[in-house]
C-alpha cells in the first residue's frame, strides 16, 4: 500500500509540475477538464495517497526497510 500510494504521490507532483512550468494539466486534458468525474476521481485518489503517504513521516526507518520485499 505504501508503494502505491507514492507512486500516485509522484504522479500528482508530475502533473503539479507540469502546471507550474508548462501552465498545462495532464490530468484535465485527458479526462476533458478539471471538473469532468474523471479528472475529479484522479484528484481525490492522489489527494487519498498524499494522507496515508503522512504515516510514513511517523515510521521508523527499521519498518520500511523490512517492509521491502
């Protein structure tokens, strides 16, 4: 789960990134606009990974080099 969830992180900061130097939203060009469900949908998933990826901040780094597979 804490892979995942930094994996949507990175996207989102991508798609932050590309906002910010290129004025241009990935996530709303593909699902046709920020206020489409789709685009909406994405928002709220990265916005879900961002709150769990705040646990990690309290692990220990012993738990997350043991969660490695």
């Amino acid at each position: 789960m804490d892979k995942l969830a930094l994996i949507l992180l990175i996207v989102g900061g991508l798609n932050w990134g590309s906002i910010g130097i290129f004025q241009f939203d990935i996530v709303s060009w593909i699902f046709g606009g920020q206020t489409s469900i789709g685009s909406r949908i994405v928002y709220t998933i990265v916005a879900l990974a961002a709150i769990w990826c705040i646990s990690l901040l309290f692990k220990e780094s012993d738990e997350l080099v043991s969660q490695t597979p």
